[in-house]
C-alpha cells in the first residue's frame, strides 16, 4: 500500500547541509501496523512529514495505493492528506476555538466525508461521550490526544501517520491511548505507521524498522 | 464550496473564543469608517451646497454678459442683443432686508431664461403663469422660509415698506436667496429698466458680435469649473478632510494590532487546516473572504455611525463654513448613493491594508514551520532599526517640502510627514527612555518592571502611537485655535471702535438718522462708513470707507504701514489693503492698484496692511468721501457713535424709538464683541469635536490593545504571582507600566504638537485663509491636554487591570500546568 524508495531529504542549517533522509526504502501492506524508532534526529519525524506530503522530497518516491505522493502539487498534497491520510501529533493540534465534537468532525466535513454512524462509533469507543461539548483547554493530554485520533480517524484513511503520539503522556494513559488506536486501525483497516521513542510501545504493533543516520536499519 | 465554509467557520469559531479581541477589530474597523465617511459626508453636502448656489439661475456655472464696471446697465441692450439673434436672459440682483434679515433678490425673466442654466430649478407651464402673472411669486428654500419665521403663501414687507409677492417653496433652491419676476426685483430694489447681467443661452445659428450689437459696454464671462466659493472652502474642506484621515489611520491601527494578534494566535489552527489536507489557497481565499465579510458588516455600522457623526458636526461645519466664507450649506444632510458605496469600499480596502502584512505572512507560511506566536515581539529590535531608518527618511522629506514647498498640500505635506516620522521613531525613543530605566533599577522588582514593559512595547506599540497623534493633533490645533482667539479678541478692540453701532435700512433712513443725532449732545461724534463692491484682477473685493477721525488712528491696527499712513488716506487716492487680499495680489506697501469704478479706473497707493480676520472677502480701506465719490451709490447706511459709557443704554433706547429700529439694526459695542465671539467660537466648534474625537479612537485603540494583550501576558505574570506578589499588587504594577509608557508618549506629544501648531499657524492657516497669526504657547493648556490624555490612558487601562486583579487563580495555575 504505501511503498517508498530511494527518499532523501537534506536541510541547511547555519549554511551546512544536514543530510536527514539518505535513501530510505520502507514498505507498508494494507492493515499493517508498524513502529518507527532511532535517535533524535535520525529523521523519523522528516520521513514521516514526506509521507504525509507536509514537505517535499529531494529525490526518491514515494507512492500511497496508486498515487506518487512525490510528484503531486502543493494542492494535491492537501487532497491527499484530506481525503486519505490520517495524522497524529505528539502536541495534540487541536484547534482550541472549536469544541471536541466540532474537532472530531471537522475534517471529515472539509473531506466532505462525514459519516454520522462512523462518528458515532468513534465516540463511543473513545470514551468521548461527556466531552463533546468542552474545548480543548479543558481537557487532560490524553482526552486531547483521544480527540485528536478520532478526528484523524473520522475520513476513514487509507493510511494512520501519528508522531510521538503518546510522547506527552504517563505510562499507563499512553497504553491506554494506543490501545484505543490499534483497536480502530484494526476496525477501519487502514495502515499505520507510529514514530516512537518507546520500544515497549513499539513491540505492540505488527513491526518495528529502526531509521539510524537517515537510513532504515 | 462546503470546504470552503468549513473552513470558514473554522477560521470564524477562533472569534468566538476571543470575544475581546473580535470586538477590538469591529470597532476599529467602525471608527475608521464611521469617521471618514462622517467627514466625507460634511464635505459631500457642503460641495452639493456650491453646487446649488452656482447653478442658481445662472451663476458661476453659464457663461453671461457683464457691465465692465460690474455696475448695472439699461435694460434696452437686452432688447437690442435679442434682435441680433443673442439668446440671452435678463437677471437683477440685489439685496433687501425681510424682517430684519438681509437676503439676496434675484429677479429673473423666466420666459427667456436658457433651458440648459447649469441645474436650474425649472419653472413648469403651469407655474409659470402663476410666476409671472400679479401678485406673482417669490421662490424661496425651506430654509430660508424657516429663517425668515414665514410660512408659504405670506406676503412679507421688506424694510423699504413693499411686499413680496407670494411666498412658494422650491426644494431645489438655494438657501439665502429670494427669485422673484425681473419686473417686481426692479421694483423693490428701486432700478427701474436696470439689468445685473444677461445669462446666455445655446445660440441657434450665428448672432451678430458683441461688440457690433453693445459696444464696450458688455463684456462676456465664461463659466467657471470651480466657483470662488469652493475655491476658498477647498483650504477648510481639506483640513476636514486631514481630520478624517488621521481619525481613519489611527482606526486602522486597531485593526492592524487586532488581525496581527488574531493571525500569531491562529497560527497552530491555519497549520492544522493544512495537516489536515485544506489547501494553502482555500484557507488563504477563506481568510480574505473572512476578512472582506467582517469589513462589509463593520462597514455599514460604521457608515450609519458615519451618517450619525456628520448629522452632529453639520451645524457647527455649516456656521464655520458661514463664519469664514459666508458659505451657506442647509443644515439636513442628504446623501447620495456613491456615499454609501465609498464608505462600504474604504471599510473593506482599509481592513484589507491593515491586514496585509498577516496575509502576506499566511500565503508564505511554510506548514511545517513551528509556532511562534510571540515572534513579532521577538523580532522588535530589527524593527525598531528600520522603523528609525524610515522616520529619518519621513523626517527628510518633511524638510524638503518645507525647505521647496509652496502649496498648500505641500504644507499638508509637512505636516503629514512630521507625524508619520514621529510615529514611526516613538517605540525607538520609549525603548531607549525603558532601557535607561532598567540600566539603573537595583530592586528586582523595578528591574522586571523596566524589563516587562520593553517586552510589552512592541504590542503596545501602535496604540500607543495613534495615542502620540491624537495628541499631538489635540496640541496643535488647541494651541492655533488658542492663538487665534486671543489675537481675535485683541483685533476686535481695535476694530471696534464706535461705541454704538447703527445700521440703517436705506439711505433716507441714514440721513434722518444722522440729522437727528448731531442734535444730540450726548453724541460725541458721528462716524459714518460704507461699503462698495468691486472686481481687482478677478477677485471679488470689499471696498470700505472709513471716516478720517483720531480714534482710528489710535485704534485701528496696522500690520505694516508707510509713514503718515492715516493722512495718506485722506485725499483719496491712497487705500489700506487687508492681509489675505495683500496675500492673494501679492501686493506690498509702497505698490498701486487699480480698482474699476463707475467713473473710470481708481488708482490707490498702498498705504498699509491690516488683519481683516473671518472675512472671507478681499478688502481695501479708503476714505469714506473718496469712496462715495467713486462709488456715488454707495449706501450709507452704517453709522458708528462715539458716546459716553453711562449714556449708550438711554441713546439706543432712544434711537428705537424715533426709528423704530430692532436689535439687529442698533447695538453697542459690547454686543457686537459679544457676537463676533459667539460667531468665533461656533466657527471652531467643529475643530474641537473633531479633536475629541480623535482622542477618543486613540483611547479605544489603548483599551483594545492592553485588552488583547492581557491574556497573553499571563504567562510574564503568573511567575510573579507564585514567588508571592498578590493579584492585586499586579494589577497595580500594570497599571502603572501603562501609565508611565501613556505618560512618555504624551511628553513626546508636546513638543510634536507645538510643531504642528507652528505648521498650521505659518504654512497651512496662511496658504488656507491668507492671514497669518503670531505664535504663542499656553504652557496651562499643554497640561490639560496631557492630563487628559493620561486620563483616558487610565480609563483604557483599567478594565484589563480590575480583570486582573481578580482573575481565579486556577488560571494562574494553568501556566504551569501547560495545559493552556
């Protein structure tokens, strides 16, 4: 399903070029749930921002099901992105004017892929019932972090990115929150690929690729 | 398009959470444009008003034939110039007093009148018979009809004692004006088979040449673009104008400060949108289209706020207008479309200006760039340099144009640049004036208090220099109008020699009045004067006769003067010139001047300068028995007495009696002073409303900037408050860092005012009235302007403040928790 070849990515910084990426080859089947660990800076939050089309490769591919994620517009980066990929922060990124409810769907309705029954089902495996109608402000980090994987959820993607999704949570309230999301990855069949530091929570999923030095090791 | 409004009220929900700062963006928006179009609609009515008045039966705004003396003529060239094939139309012009209110008569031949007279009320058929058939109607503006205390279908008397036809209301008409059949004009103002001028038509075919068919006699004057009317009001039209634009500019502050916050808080959510697969075109269209839809709304409040203001300023404008110029501008206010359409654009392109930085910023916005929602203080200090730099630049240009000026505009010009500099180098100066403070502050607390309020500076900024301007304005223009008044009142001693002051209504009058008081012998002397109109080099003049006697020569001020100026006078070719004809000619003592008179070209040497302030008329002083020899038909109808101070009461009681004169006809001195004041004052009226104003959209743009800043300051105080400093004492510091910036920047208004004070007294009020006024300082006025201003800092400073010092402290707390 997502299949990635070659992908390099370098920055500059303070004039030097800083190689992150140096040909990164991974691939990702349908439903498969896979860990990505390494250092910090060994480029797993790069690689995962490339997938999701946040920012563009230097060289290399990139394809998600049939499209060439690598050779797509700015525009069709954000379609992607709406209509197919679903994606998790470590600080959450709810939008702090909008209430949990409106948060859960609102990229659903840009999607214009809104499904009342699914919603109601993300609700309620979530244990977001009481809080629909509360902001973001009012939550605990790993209530917000619920909302925000029911909202990356809600479009039925065809692929999960989460990014340190649990990197600001305790122990417990962090298996609590990926065993919520295996579960409706699981349900929704999409695939899912998880940065993380924690290889306790990375032998939960079906496999775990290590990237060391901008490369998968 | 439903992505689109997703996004949209995505983009809109943020509002709902900063109710605050929602409110400071609406009235921003609705201040700029409620004042602007306020101003815009003065201007608007006044403009319709010349407008009316030039298309009156001719007026400016058609071509026409003149005597060259601008005297009146025979009637028989009329006859003569129709039968060689000249459409022309007759008119007579005079004045008449109506219950003891002087009015202008226009008499006119309506059979005749050209069809295309500029926008001319018509007469219809049927009126028209009515017009001209006995008793015959007089037209008349409601106005005029109001000020006159008559109702339509009256035939009131005017002073000589002969009625008015029938009094008709046309809406169309200009106010101060009376239209009446050439035939009835001809007999009230007693000039039988006399003609003011003749109005020309579109001609069918080819007359004969004016001069086969009239001689030298006439002469043609081609209509004009702009009337002298609106060539004078222009100077007061753009200082309204100016007022607007400050009021507009210092709005748009608001809004500036209130979309820059909006945009650094909102920033986290446009990434989010676009994480989420929105593109960066949809959210920036929605963006501006967000914007476009809240300009729109704040637009029309703002225009009916706009509607509202120049409905409350019209009269004073409509008495200054009058005072200055004698312009007559009715005092209802109606509106045209373009109106409501300009307000509507100018609300939408000044909301689109003040955000285009945040826009630009949101378009270039990478998506993956990480938050910085305080970055625009961080980047202070390299704004601060360029800021300098541009006021440098700003501060060149304003010596430039004073250094090569010489319009008006360019002294608007001066003016405007020297404000901008200014503002531009405030946040700069109250920087270097804060880091002095911190460099010697030993207590920690001091220390955080010099250190904070730099920090603070850079949200503050622009209120607090719309704050500089409003102030600076309120200084300088208080200090002129000031200035003004005093120099006025010294003036109007002098001027006003006579003790009692009579005018009578015609000529027999004035003779049986003067009879009768030189057998009075509590009269110590007669001073009788008159008045004559004249055209010198295209400008409409005043020529008044003065009687040669010893209390002019003592009183009477003189700006320059010859040597033996007064005697000069007497024989009759010598004259006094006022400042703003000197001004306009470009005459100076010692030069001649040629003034056409019935009897031929008066030659006048100029003898001196004197201050002829609020009237809108060049004049020149001559002799009173030279002036009657030159202008035989002068009216001599003004009289001035020199009486003894017991015996004024029981002379004016007296002269009522015998001639049974009104208020308006005799009054004593202190009278006269008294309505030349009153007439003063209503004429700044407008300066000083204007001047609130502004004041006050710069206390909103400070409240609305501490508003918007107070939550985003918790995290600077909630330190504080866990190391022990009660919520209380915190409000009271921040009190105080507002107040010491707001008291910084109105020390810095002061001496920027009094620059622009000096600006508007040497270059704009000279350019604009032709007068020129000396300059002085009212050290007590500056303190209450600076009281004021630290008076309405401390309103806007207090709201926050009280919030502050009974915020929960579960809010406080919440800083530490990061759960904010």
């Amino acid at each position: 399903m997502l299949s990635i070849r070659n992908l390099s990515k370098t920055f500059s910084s303070a004039g030097e070029p800083v190689h992150v990426l140096r040909g990164v080859d991974l691939d990702l089947k349908a439903g498969e749930r896979v860990a990505l660990t390494g250092e910090s800076g060994s480029g797993k939050s790069t690689l995962l921002h490339l997938i999701a089309g946040l920012d563009a490769a230097d060289s290399g591919t990139i394809r998600l099901e049939d499209t060439e994620v690598t050779k797509l517009s700015d525009a069709g980066r954000a379609g992607l992105r709406r209509d197919r990929i679903g994606l998790v922060f470590q600080q959450y990124n709810l939008i702090p004017s909008l209430s949990v409810g409106d948060n859960l769907v609102f990229q659903a309705r840009i999607a214009g892929r809104y499904d009342a029954a699914w919603y109601k089902e993300l609700i309620e495996r979530l244990g977001l019932g009481g809080l629909l109608k509360r902001y973001p402000e009012q939550l605990s980090g790993g209530q917000q972090q619920r909302v925000a994987i029911g909202r990356a959820l809600a479009t039925k993607p065809s692929l999960l990115l989460a990014d340190e999704p649990t990197g600001n949570l305790d122990e417990a309230t962090a298996e609590d929150v990926l065993a919520l999301t295996r579960d409706l990855v699981t349900r929704t069949g999409c695939g899912f690929l998880m940065v993380t530091h924690s290889l306790h929570l990375a032998a939960t999923l079906d496999r775990h690729v290590n990237l060391h030095a901008g490369r998968i090791a | 398009m439903r992505r689109a409004l997703w996004v949209l009220a995505v983009l809109l929900s943020h509002w709902r959470r900063h109710k605050m700062q929602f409110a400071t963006l609406l009235i921003g928006l609705i201040a700029a444009t409620a004042l602007w179009s306020g101003v815009q609609a003065i201007n608007q009515q006044a403009r319709n008003a010349y407008d009316r008045a030039a298309a009156t039966f001719g007026g400016a705004r058609t071509p026409m034939l003149v005597a060259p003396d601008a005297a009146t003529f025979p009637q028989e060239l009329f006859v003569k110039l129709r039968r060689a094939g000249w459409p022309v139309s007759p008119m007579l012009e005079g004045r008449i007093q109506v219950n003891g209110r002087s009015v202008r008569l226009l008499g006119i031949e309506p059979v005749t009148l050209p069809v295309d007279v500029g926008n001319a009320p018509r007469l219809g058929a049927a009126d028209l018979s009515n017009f001209i058939a006995p008793p015959g109607q007089t037209l008349v503006a409601r106005e005029t009809l109001n000020d006159l205390q008559e109702q339509e279908g009256a035939a009131p008397a005017i002073s000589s004692g002969a009625k008015l036809p029938p009094l008709r209301v046309l809406p169309q008409l200009v106010p101060d004006v009376l239209v009446v059949d050439i035939g009835v004009a001809q007999r009230l103002l007693n000039k039988p088979e006399q003609i003011s001028r003749l109005l020309i038509g579109k001609p069918r075919g080819k007359p004969a040449p004016l001069a086969s068919v009239v001689g030298d006699r006439l002469q043609r004057v081609e209509p004009n673009a702009e009337t002298e009317l609106e060539r004078l009001t222009d100077s007061f039209h753009l200082n309204l104008t100016a007022f607007g634009l400050l009021s507009f500019f210092v709005g748009l502050f608001i809004v500036n400060s209130a979309v820059g916050l909006a945009f650094e808080q909102r920033l986290p959510m446009l990434r989010t949108l676009r994480a989420c697969g929105a593109s960066a075109r949809l959210v920036n269209t929605v963006l501006v289209v967000e914007l476009v839809a809240l300009s729109l709304v704040a637009g029309l409040i703002g225009l009916a706020c706009g509607y509202f203001i120049a409905a409350a300023l019209l009269p004073d404008v409509a008495a200054s207008l009058r005072g200055l110029y004698g312009a007559q501008i009715p005092g209802q206010l109606s509106l045209r479309p373009e109106w409501w359409l300009a307000g509507i654009g100018i609300s939408i392109a000044g909301a689109l200006a003040a955000a285009a930085t945040s826009l630009i910023k949101a378009v270039r916005m990478p998506v993956l760039a990480t938050a910085q929602p305080r970055a625009w203080q961080q980047r202070q200090r390299r704004w601060l340099i360029l800021q300098s730099g541009a006021a440098c630049a700003v501060f060149a240009v304003a010596l430039l144009l004073l250094q090569y000026g010489q319009s008006l505009i360019a002294g608007f010009g001066v003016l405007a640049a020297l404000m901008l500099g200014a503002a531009l180098i405030l946040p700069a100066f109250l920087d270097i004036i804060l880091r002095t403070g911190q460099r010697f502050a030993r207590q920690p607390l001091a220390l955080w208090f010099w250190a904070d309020s730099r920090q603070q500076l850079s949200g503050l900024s622009l209120a607090l220099m719309a704050l500089l301007l409003a102030l600076a304005v309120n200084v300088g223009v208080s200090t002129m109008v000031e200035t003004f008044s005093r120099t006025f009142v010294g003036w109007l001693d002098g001027r006003l020699a006579a003790d009692v002051y009579i005018s009578a209504s015609d000529n027999a009058k004035g003779v049986a009045i003067r009879n009768w008081l030189k057998e009075r012998s509590d009269v110590q002397a007669i001073l009788s004067g008159g008045r004559a109109e004249a055209q010198v080099q295209g400008q409409p003049v005043e020529l008044l006769g003065l009687p040669d006697h010893a209390l002019y020569r003592e009183r009477w001020p003189l700006l320059e003067a010859a040597p033996r100026a007064w005697t000069q006078l007497i024989p009759g070719n010598a004259a006094f010139i006022s400042e703003q004809l000197s001004r306009r000619l470009n005459v100076r003592v010692g030069d001649v001047i040629d003034v056409p008179a019935p009897g031929g070209t008066w030659e006048l040497d100029i003898v001196g300068i004197y201050a002829d302030y609020g009237n809108p008329k060049g004049q020149l002083a001559v002799n009173v028995a030279a002036l009657i020899r030159q202008f035989p038909q002068t009216p001599q109808t003004r009289i001035g007495l020199i009486v003894a101070k017991e015996n004024i009461p029981g002379l004016i009681a007296a002269l009522q009696k015998q001639f049974a004169l009104d208020d308006r006809s005799v009054a004593d001195q202190a009278t006269v002073k008294a309505e030349s004041i009153r007439i003063f004052n209503r004429t700044f009226a407008v300066t000083s409303a204007l001047n609130a104003f502004t004041l006050g959209v710069a206390g909103i743009a400070l409240l609305t900037s501490l508003l918007t800043l107070a939550n985003s300051r918790l995290p600077q105080l909630a330190p504080l408050w866990a190391i022990g400093i009660t919520r209380p004492r915190l409000a009271a510091i921040e009190l105080t860092k507002t107040l010491s910036v707001a008291l910084f920047t109105s020390l810095l208004a002061v001496p920027l005012g009094l620059l622009v004070a000096w600006c508007l007294i040497t270059i704009v009020n000279v350019k604009a009235f032709g007068w020129r006024l000396p300059f002085h300082v009212f050290p007590l006025q500056l303190v209450e302007l600076v009281a004021v201003a630290l008076f309405a800092s401390l309103l806007a400073a207090l709201l926050p403040m009280i919030r502050l010092a009974r915020m929960q402290p579960a809010s406080l707390v919440k800083v530490f928790a990061n759960e904010r």
